[in-house]
C-alpha cells in the first residue's frame, strides 16, 4: 500500500510512502500520519491513496505512525482545503494547518487515565473468604461496590492506602475491572452569561416562523446541498428556527455547525443556544470553539467531534473546519457580520466557506441575518439561495423610534463643535432619573482620515469610484485610494465655502468626559479596545452592566454585537457620520447595519426603546431607510449603485498590497506588476491603481495597493498565482493577495 502525504513542514507538496502491513488498517485518505522528511520525523495528512503509473515504489520510506484510527480530515474537509487553496491562492499546507488545532498538529494524543469498576458482585460465603485471606482486596471490592460509576484509579488507591498490586490481584480474579478513560476538559464552564435566563420549553412558533421553519425541515429531509437565506427583523426570533433545524438534524443522526462572529462578543448567544440544546436534548451537548481555549479543551473538542462522540460545535469562524460527522447542516448567524473574514493568511471569508463546505458534504446551509450582506441578498434575489423572511418582530413589538438629529443645526446653534446634541443630553438624564440605562456608541476608534464639512456635511468623494477621498497629512492630498486619483486638500468646503472641515472623528474618551459633564452623578463606562485589553475586564464591565451598577456605557461597535439588555431603553449613536464616510464602498451598508442593529438592542423587556442618532447627512439613504429597518428599500438603492460602479456582489474585488522599506522601488515595482497583468489578463480583469494605501506607512515599511475587479474570480486569481510566482520581486518586497475583502483599507 502507497499513500501520498501532505506534510506539515512548511512546504506545498506531495509525498509519496509504503504504508506497512500493521498501518493498513485504518490507513485512509485524511489520516494523520508521520514520515521522516530527510533526517526528520514530520506530520502530514494523507491525500491519495496509491501511487502514479510507474513510480518508483522500491525506493520508498515508511510511513512510521498513523495517529488517530480516524481520518483527522473528514473527506469533505480536504476537497475544501484544495478549494481554499486554489480560490484564495495559498499554500495547501497552510489551509490545512489552519483546519487542524495546533494540538493536533503536535500530535498530541488522547489525555486518558486509568479507572476501576466492580464487574460481577460477590456472594457472602465468598466475601468472607476475600476479608480472611486478602483484607486488603477485601477493602477495594467494598469500596468500588458503593460506587455507581467507575472510579479514578490513582484516586482510590491513595485515598485507601493500598498498591496496585491489590487492584491487579482483584481484576486478575475478574471482580474488577480496569479501564482507559480519556479525561474530560470542560470547555466552556464560565460565568459570563449568568443572569441568563434559559426556557427549557420552547415557544411555540408564530405562523412566520412556522413558514420558514417547515420549508427548513423539507430541504433538511432532502438531504442535498442547499443555501437559505433567512432574513428577520431583529427580535423576530430567529433563533428559534435555528434550534428547531439544528434538532431535527440531531434527532436524524446528522452533525450541525453553528458560526457566530465572534463568541466572546456574543455570550447571550452560546449560551442561550447551549441551553435550549442541553434541555432539548441531553445527550448532544455542543461542543464550545473559541480563541480563549486552551489546546488542551480544543484538542477535546476536536476528538468528540471526530470521533463522532459529539455531533454539534458552536463556534466562531474556525469552528468551520471542526471534523464533524455526517454534517448535515451549517447555520452561519448574523451572516453580513465582517468578523468572518480572517485578516491574516489564509484570508477567507467564514461565511463563504461554509457555503462552500455544506456544497462538498451535500449539506444545507442556513444565513441568517436582520440585516444581510448584500453579497448573500443578491444570491437569494437571482435564486441561488432561498429567501426565508420573517418581517415582524415576536408579538408585533414595535421596533424603537429612531430620532435623527441633524448636526449641523446643532452647531449652529452652540457656535462651535458640540459632542452630545441637546436631544440626546435631554434623553439622557430623563433615563438617569427613572434609573433605566443608556448605551453610547461611536465609531471605530480614531481613524478616520476622509474630509467633512460641518456646515454643509459635504464629504469629498472619487469620481471615479464614488468612495470618500482620504487625507494624507504629510503632502496635504487628498487621494482615492481605489483608482489613485489625487488633488491638493483644500481649505474651504468645495460645496458651500465653509472653512469648518473637520478631518477626525470623536474619541470614546471624548464622549465619556461629555457625559460626566452632564451627568456628574452617573456611574459610566467606557470600552474599547484599549480599555479592554485585559481579557476579563469585557466581561466584568457587561456583568456589571447587566446588573444595573452601570448607568451609562461608552463604547465602540464592539459593544453593539448580540447584547440584550432589558433595561437598555436608550441607544445613542454619537457620529454617525464617521462609518458612512470610510473610503469603502461598503460604508453605506456598513452604517445601515449598525443603525438596525444598534436599534435592535434598545427597549428589548417591555419598556419601548429609543435611539438618537447624530449626523451632518441626515439626508443620505442609509440613515433614512434604517429608519423603519426598511431592508428592501435600502438594498435595492444600494444595489443599483453597486451595478452602476460593478462593485460586488457584481463582480469580484481582489485587494493586492506591496509592503517594502523603499516607497520609489514599491512604486516602480508595483507599476510593472501592473503593467504586466493588464497585458496578459486586461481583459478578465480591470485593474485600479497601483496608489498608496490609505495609510501609507506602518513601522517603517511603505504601503501599496492594486485593485482586480472581475467577473471570473477562480480562473483570474489561478492567473495571478502562476505569473506571481515568476515574476523577479526584489528581495525586500512583500506582497499579498486578498480575495474578496470585506474591508478596503
Ligand atoms: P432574533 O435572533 O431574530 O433577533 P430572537 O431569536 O433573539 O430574535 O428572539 C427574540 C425573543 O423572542 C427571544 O426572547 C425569544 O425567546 C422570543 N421568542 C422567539 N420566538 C418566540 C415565539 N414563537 N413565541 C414567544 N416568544 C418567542
Ligand atoms: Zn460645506
Ligand atoms: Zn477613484
């Protein structure tokens, strides 16, 4: 027998072994082995079985270990590495790095102990035979015959003073009993959603969610590979659909992914779900994936899923590689969520590989979302997806009123720059005075480097790509950093002459001293990331948020995930303005998110809830159609935009970056790049710059940009792979490719 292995050892290639006779066994495609790479041991996964026609076989090394009797990538997992692979140009042996914990990938094994149980009970003429001749026996039988359960080895004997010995002369007998028991870790015992209340019995489903759930459980009986869609306004239980098809897939024997963004962002979330599936079922307790593991738990989490003791992991995007059996269905929540896309090598997109995955397994994937990526929504409007709708909120609740404050007439009125209009002051302490809370969102912290007018909320935007132009302080341009168009940064608005031009959005630290300004007597908190870069302090400051010993809390969007405060019933958004003006043509869809989203956490007990939201633009479409969370109305303006401009999801966008300590020979470089696809691919691809990343310069290192707009992503980017590879880059120039970003700066 001749496998093909992939090895772990920083290198892209396929080598071939003899598999000896005592391998063969369970030696199959996905089996992690190790083989000796020239003087040394390494892992590797097997990709083939067999050889090609007339290899030399005689010369071929052992395999010298198989690892696991099961394959450690399921099949479906490795046609998804290759596919990985080929679509975001990397390494197979980094996708497949990725997939496996670095646990595995140590070859760490099954942490087990030794245990020890009563086989058969004795009688009593047999009994005092043991107490006369072996006192000691005697003691250990009588100890493990009050036992209901096996009993740790080690443990027994040091607590009844004995040796092995005693045990090896009672299982020797066949009284006992002596077993390996791999240890259990548990994985997700913490406290952070304490407070959370838990229906062991669910509700029974509106007419809406009755719809949905039941063209669910058709698809899910059919068995085949399958997208939906299920778009429903914040509130309108979606959850419950999730853990209706999640069941019905457990009760079918099927194993169940279920991504969320981020799970310590989300606690509600996991632990809700963990709930309801504890008390729906038992015996299939999920498995937890996060970044906070340790590899010890992650390595446990792995081995239930692959030895298909465990059927269901919850878990953040990596959790889409989780070896789980018979996979049958992928719920991806909040699907439009940014946090899926992984911003290091490989730079995929979790949402897009589950689609991909659940393609390869024949499985169904489920997207759900209040507000979904316009990527998924157009799939769903030309019919590759199902559209699964639930428009109303649980109970018909009214979704919060969303007061829109107008900035400019605000400024005006204070002659000067204000932080907290009149209207979210006077809301404010109303909330104080009847001790409910109050949630202050700004902005992602600091950056913020495109030009607004604070009289006339002008932003200067590209032509060309109808993104704002970003400021580059040091020569006073202005550029679009999507085609490199550039003009000199002026000095009064272009539109109405005014001098007022602000460049920089608000710090959270600004906002948090406005609110002691006038609310001195308020407890209030500030999170960010710098103030929450101590793992704990997030989830001390929510807790103590939930149990009322915040009044007011300060914070980034990084607070606006999942959160669900009944006693929150007011919401501000300090400046909107800031996400809608990143130079990204997503800006748009971005703010119109976080708006619904954000009004979908206030007033969630019984009590209605309110939001303020403050803008110089209160006029543009995103802050208009979130409104009334008019989806349809805002995609379909949005969409035709995206047309016009043919910006996904019309085609595909592949960001190109150049990083080198020399900005002239990045710029020469980056040109004759460019030069040379655009002879050998200008006409699959449009291709914008190369220009200077909008921040130019990151630790000394220079930043370059070149954009592929296409319409045939897979063969364009196998293009670029091939020509990349011959092309003579200096030696001290770095570059990388990303497909599909979500984010374009
Ligand atoms: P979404 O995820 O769509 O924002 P959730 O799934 O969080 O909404 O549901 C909102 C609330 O409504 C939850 O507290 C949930 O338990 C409750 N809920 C969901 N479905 C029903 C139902 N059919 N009847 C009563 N309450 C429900
Ligand atoms: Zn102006
Ligand atoms: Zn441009």
């Amino acid at each position: 027998m001749i496998v093909g292995v992939h090895p772990l050892a920083g290198f892209d290639k396929l080598l071939h072994y003899q598999v000896p006779e005592g391998l063969r066994a369970h030696m199959q495609v996905g089996s992690l082995v190790r083989v000796p790479i020239v003087n040394r041991m390494h892992l590797g996964i097997v990709g083939m079985i067999g050889a090609p026609d007339n290899f030399p076989v005689s010369k071929l090394k052992n395999v010298t270990q198989l690892l696991h009797p099961f394959p450690a990538l399921t099949p479906d997992l490795l046609s998804l590495a290759r596919w990985m692979a080929a679509y975001y140009a990397c390494g197979l042996d980094a996708i497949i790095e990725t997939m496996l914990p670095a646990s595995v990938r140590n070859g760490a094994g099954l942490k087990t102990e030794k245990q020890l149980a009563l086989v058969r009970r004795l009688d009593v003429p047999e009994l005092e035979t043991l107490n006369r001749r072996a006192p000691q026996q005697a003691k250990l039988y009588a100890f493990l015959a009050q036992q209901f359960k096996p009993q740790r080895k080690s443990l027994v004997l040091s607590r009844l003073g004995i040796t092995a010995a005693v045990s090896n002369a009672l299982v020797k007998r066949g009284i006992i009993r002596e077993e390996e028991r791999r240890i259990e870790r548990i994985a997700y015992d913490d406290d952070w959603a304490a407070g959370e209340i838990v229906a062991a019995h669910p509700p029974a489903l509106n007419d809406e969610q009755r719809a949905a759930s039941d063209a669910l459980a058709a698809s899910l009986r059919e068995g085949k590979f399958g997208v939906s869609l299920l778009h429903g306004v914040t509130g309108s239980g979606k959850t419950e659909i999730y853990l209706h098809a999640i069941h019905d897939v457990l009760e079918a024997g099927g194993g169940v992914i279920f991504l969320v963004p981020e799970v310590a962002l989300t606690p509600q979330t996991v632990a809700r779900l963990r709930g309801r599936l504890n008390a729906l079922i038992p015996h299939h307790g999920a498995v937890v994936w996060h970044s906070h593991l340790s590899d010890g738990e992650r390595l446990d989490g792995w081995l239930a899923l692959a030895t298909g003791e465990k059927r269901i992991v919850v878990g953040a995007r990596s959790a889409i590689f989780a070896p789980v059996q018979n996979l049958r269905l992928i719920v991806v929540d909040e699907e439009h969520e940014p946090a899926y896309k992984q911003d290091e090598t490989p730079r995929y997109h979790g949402r897009d590989v589950a689609v991909m995955r659940a393609k390869l397994a024949g499985a169904h994937c489920l997207l759900g979302s209040a507000t979904p990526s316009l990527e998924s929504f157009f799939n769903a409007q030309n019919g590759r997806y199902r559209l699964l709708q639930l428009p109303r909120r649980i109970d018909s609740r009214k979704l919060p009123d969303i007061d829109i404050v107008d900035m400019r007439i605000e400024i005006m009125r204070t002659r000067g720059m204000t932080t907290l209009s009149r209207q979210l002051v006077g809301a404010m302490r109303d909330r104080f005075e009847k001790r409910e809370q109050t949630i202050l969102f700004i902005n992602r912290r600091g950056y913020s480097s495109s030009m607004l007018c604070s009289e006339c909320g002008h932003v200067e935007a590209c032509e060309h790509c109808s993104i704002a132009m970003t400021y580059h302080r040091h020569d006073e341009q202005l550029r679009c950093h999507l085609c490199g168009a550039e003009r000199p940064a002026p000095l009064r608005c272009p539109k109405c002459g005014s001098l007022k031009i602000r460049w920089r959005g608000l710090g959270t630290q600004r906002v948090e001293e406005a609110v002691r300004h006038v609310l001195p007597h308020a407890r209030i908190e500030r999170m960010d990331t710098d103030t929450m870069s101590r793992k704990n302090r997030f989830r001390e400051v929510l807790a103590q948020f939930r149990s009322g010993k915040i009044d007011v809390l300060v914070g980034t969007q990084m607070i606006g995930k999942g959160l669900d405060f009944p006693n929150v019933t007011l919401v501000g958004l300090v400046d909107a303005d800031i996400s809608m003006h990143v130079p990204d043509f997503r800006a748009n869809e971005r703010t119109f998110q976080l708006l619904v989203q954000v009004a979908g956490r206030a007033g969630r007990g019984d009590r209605a809830g309110e939001v303020v939201v403050q803008t110089f633009t209160p006029q543009s479409e995103a802050i208009q159609f979130s409104r009334h969370a008019d989806f349809a109305g805002f995609a379909a303006g949005e969409l035709k935009m995206r047309e016009q401009f043919l910006y996904p999801p019309y085609r595909h966008l592949i960001q190109h970056v150049f990083r080198g300590p020399n900005p002239e020979k990045l710029q020469f470089f980056a040109e004759q790049w460019a030069r040379k696809i655009e002879q050998t691919l200008g006409d699959k691809v449009e291709l914008r710059g190369p220009a200077p990343s909008p921040i130019e310069k990151i630790k000394d290192e220079y930043r370059y940009q070149l954009w592929y707009f296409t319409a045939q992503v897979t063969k364009v980017v196998a293009e670029i792979a091939k020509l990349r590879q011959d092309f003579a880059w200096p030696d001290d120039m770095i570059q990388v490719l990303d497909v599909d970003p979500v984010s374009l700066m």
